[in-house]
C-alpha cells in the first residue's frame, strides 16, 4: 500500500469516466494506474517500478495504449469540471492562464535547447490553466522555443479540445501582433498583464497571473516532473496530464 495508490472513491470515478468494463483480467486496472502515479511520484524508471505492482512492461503498454485512445485527455476533463463544480463553478472554463516553464533534462539522448534567459538546457512545458490552476491544455517543446512562437501552436491544441475557454490572460513574453493572430484564427480574446515597477515597493503577485506559478508548483512535487526523463516530447505532454490528474484526484 502507497500513498499514490488510488481510493476506493477515486478508483469508481475512473471507472465509470473512462466506461471500463467488468470484464475479467489476471491484473485489474486500477492496479495499472496505481503503478503509474507510483512512477509520476517517485519519478523511478519503469524497470524499477516495485514487485508488488504489476509486470513494467504490461503498465507500459497500458500506458501507451490510453495516450493514443487520449484517455488521459478525456479523464482531465472530466475530474476537472467535476472539481469546479464542487467550487460552485461552471464545468467547463471561460477564463484561461497561459504560461510556460524551463525544465533541466534528465534524460541526455532526448531532444532539448538553452533557454537564453533563465540560462537552463532542457525542454519548456507550455500550459493553459482554468482560474483555479486546473491544467486545461500543455504543449512541450526543446528551451530555446520563444513562448509566443509556442502559443500558437498551444492555442490550436486548446481548440482541438472544444474549450470554451475565452479570454486567455498572458505576461509580456507574449505582446505583439501574436495578440491580434490568435483573436484572428482561434478567437480567443489574448489579456496582457504586465508587472508596474514601484521602486520601494514590497513583492506583490500580479492578480490572476500567480495561479499559473502555482501550478508550475504543484507540478515540482512529482519527482517525475522536476526533470524531464523522458524521450519523447509527446510522452513528457502525458507525464504532465498525469500529474494534474493526481493532484484532482485528491480533491474529489
């Protein structure tokens, strides 16, 4: 028994929002995803997952086998809006955070750039998050890839979801005509907020735009997600999903 392992209550919820059926298995799949939030956590390799869970190589393949039915995707929908409404919210969000952030490479024979400004070889995790810091959508893509050349392509991953997302606030990586483009081909409303310097002033978060930083925290409790391990960008996406889907899981 693991501190990820999944409750009974979260075990039903899964079930019934991915419509598994009751059919019998040698391993039931709530013991595969127990072994994958066990790995999210840890942040161990695959091969080392402990003995008591399920052969590496049948959780992998389960792995591989939900990211390209997008189940991860659908379940992050689902267990996201089930959460905003226990928050008196409406389920699907209208108000979107953008954002990116620079991760060190783990990995040395995965892709990866140098981000200039934070002086960091690795990848960068693009996201947009609800009000709440809920993951809604996230692209990754090598360091040195300037975030408002990722927003276009993070917006088109947005609109392939059907969100009702709206407006999208934004810091100043992202000015320019990127402003009116993403109004133009995806109409979405794109908010600037930028930080006012005033000298002798304490710290202040901007209204709005700390949400996402918190998510970027959240995201560094997961040993899995302090670095990026993994060798494919596509797989880093789905490492993300699963870490917002452990973090909501907790608040059901």
């Amino acid at each position: 028994m693991y501190s990820t392992d999944l409750s009974d209550a979260q075990g039903q919820f899964i079930k019934k929002a991915l419509n598994y059926n009751n059919r019998k298995r040698k391993h039931c799949l709530r013991t595969i995803w127990n072994a994958i939030l066990y790995l999210t956590k840890t942040g161990c390799q695959w091969r080392m997952l402990p003995k008591d869970f399920p052969k590496w190589q049948l959780v992998y393949y389960y792995f591989k086998k939900w990211i390209d039915l997008e189940e991860f995707d659908a379940l992050l929908e689902k267990i996201g809006g089930k959460v905003r409404l226990q928050k008196g919210q409406n389920f699907s969000p209208s108000l979107g955070i953008i954002d990116s952030q620079s991760v060190r490479w783990g990995n040395n024979r995965s892709l990866n750039g140098i981000d200039g400004n934070k002086k960091i070889k690795g990848i960068k995790r693009h996201v947009v998050v609800d009000k709440n810091g809920f993951l809604i959508a996230v692209m990754v893509t090598v360091a040195n890839i300037h975030d408002s050349q990722a927003a276009l392509l993070l917006m088109r991953i947005l609109k392939s979801f059907l969100s009702s997302v709206k407006i999208i606030l934004a810091d100043g990586g992202y000015r320019g005509d990127l402003v009116a483009e993403i109004k133009k081909n995806f109409g979405y409303l794109l908010k600037i907020t930028l930080r006012t310097d005033k000298p002798k002033k304490p710290f202040e978060p901007i209204p709005k735009r700390w949400i996402v930083e918190r998510t970027f925290a959240w995201f560094d409790n997961d040993r899995r997600m302090c670095r990026n391990y993994e060798l494919l960008m596509e797989t880093a996406e789905e490492i993300v999903k699963i870490s917002a889907i452990k973090h909501l899981l907790n608040k059901i």
